[in-house]
C-alpha cells in the first residue's frame, strides 16, 4: 500500500507541469490519506519513530520531553504504535508537573 502512494507521488512529480492533473492526483491523495484503512498504514513508519524517540526519553527520565514526543506520535492515530503512544501519553498526562514542564524549540 506504501508503495501505491510512492507511485502517486510519481505521478504528481512527472505530470507537474499539467495543473489539472497534478490537481485532481493531489486531491485524491489527500482524501485516500484521511481514509483510516490508509492512514493506519501511511502513518505508522513516523508513530513508529516518535515512539521508539519517546520511549528514549522516558528511559533517560527525561519525561517533559517523552510527554511532548508521545503527544505527536499519537496524532498519527489510527497507526497501532500512535494508539501506544497516545496512552502512554495519557498517562503522563495525569501528572500536572509534566503537562507544566516547558518545551523546547
């Protein structure tokens, strides 16, 4: 599925130049994105990575920035590692000092 949406991209790339073509691929895409089926799919390789970068952070005790990380990953939802991420970040949630905690640029 991952390389149907590479080969979107293609398309878009190689047809630029035609505005109604790269318009009308591009809305498509958009709108395939959106669809949960894909999404899951689409988004899991990022929620995957800002789990695993989040998971770090909390090893280090360096829970403000493993709540702010596991926040984005959740975002990505309905992607199974941003479903982990949001309850993890639900739990630390729970604790005023972390939601308080600043972050950083």
């Amino acid at each position: 599925m991952v390389q149907a949406f590479q080969d979107y991209d293609e398309v878009v790339s190689k047809y630029a130049n035609v505005p109604a073509v790269k318009r009308e691929v591009t809305a498509h895409v958009a709108r395939q994105r959106k669809k949960p089926q894909y999404a899951a799919v689409l988004n899991e390789a990022q929620a995957q990575r800002l789990l695993e970068l989040a998971q770090g952070h909390e090893q280090r005790q360096e829970l403000c920035c493993a709540y702010w990380v596991y926040q984005d990953a959740a975002r990505l939802v309905p992607a199974p590692s941003a479903l982990q991420a949001r309850q993890r970040f639900e739990t630390l949630a729970a604790d005023p000092e972390t939601v308080r905690a600043p972050r950083l640029p």
